[in-house]
C-alpha cells in the first residue's frame, strides 16, 4: 500500500484525505503546523495518522496543500524525500510556483490545480465529494517524471475529476477571469455594503442576488491575499477591464440610456449558452 502525505488539513487537504481513505488504496499521513487543525483532523479521521513535517517527505506521494506562498516555501524545506517521490501542489496559481521548484526536485513535482472548494475552510468543512465531477489542471507536465505523471492520473482518475492541460502563463491569464476576479468582486461587494448598511438591515433584506455574490466574501483572507500576490499583474488587467464594464454601466443608467443597457444585460446573458 502506497504512502500519501498531505501538507496542509484544512478543506482542501481534509477532502482529499476523506476520499482517498475512502478508497482503501492508500495509508494518509497528514501534516499542519497548526496544532489544532492536526487534532481536528484526527478527531474527524481525515487522516490515517498525523506525523512531523520529517516523517512526511518520506511517503510515495507527498501532496501541498496549503496556501500558494506556503507552497513556494515548503519546496525549499524538503530536505530528504525518496528518490521517485511524487509532489503535487494543489495552489490556485501556477506560473510562481512552476518558477520556485528546486531543480532537484523538478521531475518529481506536478503542478496541479483542482478546481474545486467552498467559501468554507478548516478541517470541519471537509466533505469527502468535493472533488467529484470537477476539473483539474495539469500544467508544464514535459519537465515532470513519467511515474510522476501516472502517480498523478492514478488518484485524480480515483477521485473522477476531469483532467485538462495547459502551460502555467495560460493557467494564471485564465483563472485571473474565472476564479481570483470574481472574489476580489464579492470582497469588495461585501465592503462596500458594510460600510452603507446596519446589520439589521443586511439580516432582514438581503435576497437571494446578493447571498449568491457575497458568498465568496467568506473565503479565507490569508488563501486569498497570498493568491493575489502570486498573481497580480493577470488580477490588476482583470480587474482594469471589469471597472471599464461597470463604468459603461454606470453611463447608460446616468444617462437614461435603457434600450443601450438592456442590449448589454441581453449581451451578459450569452453567457448562461456556455455554462
């Protein structure tokens, strides 16, 4: 029985211990600097077993799960990990990480991103489905080992994700539009309703639009921020054209333009063609 180390409890690193215990192929040792995370993760059997940061870079298949700052700097600790280790990093950016990777260590590693997660996070938002029918990223693959690769398709096949390639730059360009734009959105949506309303008027009026869009708001600040640094020139060029697109807007309600706004709405809705 092969050996999966995962570096990081919380939702994403806790979902994938759930689900590969699941599937009686693996024994799941699991690593958290933070002490209560470690006993959560026991207390709920997310793990096999919890070890020191020594123990888990000694498995077959190591799995980084924590945020995309703590990726970069984990790399440089591995001091001693087996020879054909096989590393996947789970980060919401690519090109930065694909960058940091220790040349030693390069055919080893595969940079992966599942796209999967809730606004939720900690070792209690755990759910053993969460990457179920969900797609995974799989980038820079010609510089990473074949039994690497397979490791790779193995458990992410187990898991029934979808997989797709691409290089990092494309990666970082794309998510910056369907992932990090629309969170720096909710959070700033939820500031800026903060700063007009009482609690009690956000308690007893808000409907079902503004839960939807305020959602994302309860995602981790420390995940997000390092998310944000990693990729920041794609998120600056995102979010530039989307204040552009809210500015016309703006015009067209300030201007009484409605046949105009209602043509741009009936544009927006072209969307719902491809989702």
């Amino acid at each position: 029985m092969k050996t999966v180390g995962i570096i990081g409890l919380g939702l994403i690193g806790g979902s994938l211990g759930l689900a590969l215990k699941e599937s009686g192929k693996y024994r799941i040792l699991g690593y958290d600097r933070n002490s209560l995370h470690c006993e959560e993760a026991t207390k709920l059997g997310l793990v096999d077993e919890v070890v020191p940061f020594d123990e888990i870079e000694k498995v077959d298949i190591l799995f980084l799960a924590i945020p995309v700052d703590g990726i970069v700097e984990v790399l440089h600790q591995l001091k001693n990990p087996k020879e054909d280790i096989t590393i996947i990093d789970m980060g919401s950016t690519k090109a930065k990480i694909v960058q940091s990777i220790p040349k030693r260590l390069r055919r080893n590693f595969i940079p992966a991103h599942p796209m999967a997660g809730t606004e939720k996070s900690g070792p209690s938002a755990s759910m053993k489905s969460l990457y179920r029918d969900r797609v995974v990223v799989l980038c820079d693959l010609e510089e990473s080992g074949e039994k690497q690769i397979q490791d790779a398709k193995e458990i992410f096949n187990l898991l029934e994700m979808k997989i797709i390639y691409m290089n990092s730059i494309e990666h970082d360009t794309h998510t910056a539009w369907i992932s990090h734009l629309p969170h720096a959105i909710s959070f700033s949506l939820a500031n800026s309703v903060l700063a007009q309303e009482n609690r009690e008027s956000i308690l007893n009026l808000s409907a079902g639009g503004f839960r939807d869009m305020s959602r994302l708001a309860k995602s981790s600040p420390k995940m997000w921020r390092d998310i944000f640094h990693q990729n920041r020139d794609n998120i600056l060029s995102s979010i530039s054209y989307f204040q552009s697109e809210l500015e016309q807007f703006r015009l067209l309600i300030e201007e009484e333009r409605w046949d105009e706004l209602e043509k741009k709405m009936k544009e927006a809705n072209r969307l719902h063609e491809i989702l």
